[in-house]
C-alpha cells in the first residue's frame, strides 16, 4: 500500500511512508516466529539465573536488542519505510515476546514449586488465572537481591522497568534502522553512504543557510582539515548508487579526544542531515569537493636549544 510519495521539494530527505503488504506480513510472521521461542528462553534464563542484578540487566538489555536486531532486519528486508507502521509492527513482536516470557516464566515459577496441576496451555487461555499466580507470586516474592526479596509495589515497579526495557530497545533499535538511510523509490532499494571529505570547521549556522539556498560554494571556501585534525567537519552523500535520483548531502561535526589512559574518543554532532540534492546539486557538491585545497600545517614551534642565527649585515 503506498501513502504519499516522497517529495523532492522538501529540503531535507523524510521517508515517503510507502510499504508493500508482502514485507509488513514477512515482518510479523517471522518476526513472531522468532519473538515466542526468545521469549521462553528468557524466562528460563531469568528465573534460573543464579545472581539477580546486573547479570539479570545484561540479560535483559540483550535480549531487547537482539529482538529489535530481528524485526529491523525484517522490516528493512521488507522495504517498511514508514514510521508509525514500524512503531506498530515493532510494538506487536516485541509485545508478542514479552507476553510469552510471561506465560512461561509463570508456567516455570509453578513446576519449580511443585505445583504440577496447571499446565502452560491452562495459562495462556485462561488470562485471569495467569493474573492470579502473578498476584501471589508478587505478595511472596519471585527472587532475591542482595539481602532483600522484593514484593508489591517495588517488585511491580521492577518489573514494568523490565518490561519497558522489553518493549523499547527494540523499538528504538527498529526505528534508527528504518532511518539510517534514505530509500530510493526508483530503484526500490535502500541507499548507502559515499564518503567526500574532512573539512575544516566553520560557522554551522552560516554553511546551513548558504547550502539550503544552494550555494556550494561555501564547501571549497571552509577548506580540507588537516590529516591529524583533532576537530573536524566530515562530509559525505547518502544516497542510490545506481541513479541521480535520490542523493542528499550529510555534513558531521567531529570532536576527537583522549582520556587519561590514551584513548581515544569521537564525539559526533550532525550539522547538515540529508539535504535533498538533484542531479546538478550533486554536481555542483562534488565540483566544490574538488576544488578544495589542504589545511596548511601549523609552523613548528622554535626549539629553544636552538641557536639564533646571526644578522647578516647587507
């Protein structure tokens, strides 16, 4: 089903928000396939895992990412570039999941404690005697932290806090997927990105408004960074390596530093995300690239060892 078109006059890249029916079932049908086992299998690991705490955190945030890892691909796979159907699509697996590590979790919790008369089907059809064994195992307590077992209210606020962490990694993992790259509606595949230059940097707000009004230009005048640059502004396409259609320009502020044992450390900050170019646009980017000439080198300092050269009388 297509909504509207991507529109080549807005300055900056959005998704059209198209998508076929074909992707949107391949994403919840597998995605589902995959979203019950993993589910199961940590409940299990939650409920046998030997030290509660950050063991218990590692666990869950790796699962959260591993679903969002799965539906991305799905969605991706499928073509989904549309953002509230992969906020629902997302919101259904993950939900799907969460609710099966319930279901069994609360099924483990039973057998651990001898109680072999309800079986895991018994759970899953019957919502309300789910709700109860949840109600008793909250007044007992499921686990133990440090010196303390966790029951009522703190128990309920630790585990909507694992729900939450269930449901939104892999929503915020879905999401930046969809919108990692822009897609080409003429070619119907996703774009990549095309690497142009290291600049030195400038006004941020001064570039924004020369390249929106399309003066390029204003690229060959910042001039290239110098190789071992600690600050620089990288520049780069995102955009269809097999037409001019889709092509927009990307400029990343980069601050580089070292901490105290040597390492080093990138901060980035986007300046210009995904400005539409047409095909002169793009052009006319790649001819300011060219033109671009080095940074010159900062002067060595004088080594003060060094002797003073005598004046010459003329």
């Amino acid at each position: 089903m297509d909504n509207a078109p991507f529109a080549a006059t807005n300055l900056y890249y959005r998704h059209s928000g198209r998508f076929s029916p074909a992707g949107v079932v391949k994403a919840l049908v597998l995605g589902s396939l995959v979203a019950i086992p993993l589910g199961a299998a940590y409940a299990y690991i939650d409920l046998y895992n030997p030290v509660a705490g950050w063991i218990t955190f590692i666990v869950t945030g790796g699962t959260g990412f591993f679903m969002g890892w799965i539906i991305a691909g799905f969605l991706k796979s499928g073509k989904v570039r549309n953002g509230p159907l992969t906020i629902l699509i997302t919101t259904l697996v993950a939900g799907l999941m969460l609710l099966s590590s319930w279901e069994v979790w609360l099924y483990a919790v039973l057998r651990q404690a001898g109680v072999n008369q309800v079986g895991l089907l018994d759970i899953v059809l019957r919502p309300s005697l789910a709700w109860e064994i949840l109600a008793a195992v909250n007044a007992r307590g499921a686990w133990a932290l440090k010196d303390m077992t966790p029951t009522g209210l703190f128990l309920d606020i630790l585990w909507l806090a694992e729900a939450g962490a269930l449901l939104g990694i892999p929503l915020a993992f879905a999401w930046r997927t969809i919108h990692e790259f822009p897609f080409c509606e003429k070619c119907n595949k996703w774009c990549a990105s095309r690497d142009l230059m290291n600049l030195k940097p400038g006004d941020a707000a001064a570039l924004r408004a020369k390249l929106e009004a399309r003066d390029f230009s204003a690229l060959t005048a910042l001039g290239k960074a110098q190789a071992a640059s600690m600050h620089f502004w990288h520049a780069y396409f995102q955009g269809c390596a097999d037409c001019d259609t889709t092509q927009t320009l990307c400029i990343d502020d980069h601050a580089l530093t070292t901490d105290k044992n040597g390492k080093l450390h990138t901060t980035k900050k986007a300046i210009i995300s995904r400005l539409v170019l047409s095909p002169e646009d793009t052009v006319a980017v790649a001819t300011a690239i060219a033109m671009l000439t080095p940074a010159p080198a900062p002067e060595p300092a004088p080594d003060p060892a060094d002797p003073v050269p005598e004046k010459q009388d003329g």
